[in-house]
C-alpha cells in the first residue's frame, strides 16, 4: 500500500513539473509570436575612385542586391 502511495506522491511531482513547464512553454510561444525585428540599412559610403567612375551603379547592385 506505501507502494502505490509513493508513486501516487511521484505522479503528482511530475504533473507539477510538467503543467510548469507547459505554462513556460505558452509564454516563450506569445513572446515570440509578438517580437518584432527592425532593420535600419544605410548606404554607409559612395564610391568617389576615379577608376569606378561610371560604374558605381553597377558596384552598388552588385554589393546592395538592387
């Protein structure tokens, strides 16, 4: 009879770890659900070389993607 009450007591300890865990994990979810990622891109320098001379439209799509 001990037995089944040991487990019993063992059965509810990990119940409560697991509703706690549960309840962690439906935080974390709405956190990242409601998380916004904001990017800022800036044209950080010109070319002023003379040998990119003409094509500085090319060399920015090359490196910006455009």
């Amino acid at each position: 009879m001990s037995d089944v009450l040991e487990i019993e007591k063992e059965l509810a300890n990990v119940q409560t770890e697991l509703d706690q865990l549960t309840g962690i994990l439906k935080l974390l979810r709405s956190q990242v659900s409601s998380s916004t990622l904001s990017l800022n891109i800036e044209r950080l320098f010109a070319p002023k070389f003379k040998a990119l001379k003409g094509h500085s439209s090319r060399l920015e799509t090359f490196l910006l993607g455009k």
